[in-house]
C-alpha cells in the first residue's frame, strides 16, 4: 500500500494579504474585503468579521475555480491601506 495520499487530497495553504474597507455609501454601508492579488475577490457584509470570514469562503472558490480550469493564480502586489492584513485559505 502506497503512503501518497491521492492528489485530491492534498491541501495547500495560501496567505494571501486582504483590505478591508470602511463602509461608505459606493458600498451600500457594508463593510467590503478584498483579496487585491485575486482580481474580482470580494466580499461586503454589515460587520469587519463578518467581511473577513465571507472573503475567505470566496478565496477558496476562487483559488479552486483556477485549480479546475488548469490556470496559474495571479500574481500581483497588495495595496497599502487602512485595515490590511493577512488571511489564510486551506484548499
């Protein structure tokens, strides 16, 4: 018996840097998070927590959808702003 795990089995961590924005009215007075190395990945809720752990969710999909499709996630610089920090994703 083999000791590999099968490659679907294989998780891989991912920290990724996230902004979290103030809400305002462009937003619908929701707090929005984003993943600025992930273009397109957002997440808007009426709390800061509730933005972050939404984002997470969205990170995973995303970094799967590029999985699926055989493309190579994109690279990219965070933005320096108010309420940066780092998320981890486990997929």
């Amino acid at each position: 018996m083999s000791d590999k795990l099968p490659r679907e089995a294989v998780m891989e961590l991912y920290q990724l840097d996230y902004v979290l924005h103030e809400p305002c009215e462009d937003q619908g007075w929701l707090y929005m998070a984003e993943i600025p190395e992930l273009p397109g990945c957002r997440a808007w809720a009426e709390k800061a927590n509730e933005a972050l752990a939404e984002l997470s969710a969205v990170a995973e999909q995303f970094i799967l959808s590029y999985k699926e499709r055989g493309k190579p996630l994109p690279m990219g610089k965070a933005r320096i702003a108010m309420g940066k920090g780092s998320i981890s994703v486990a997929v």
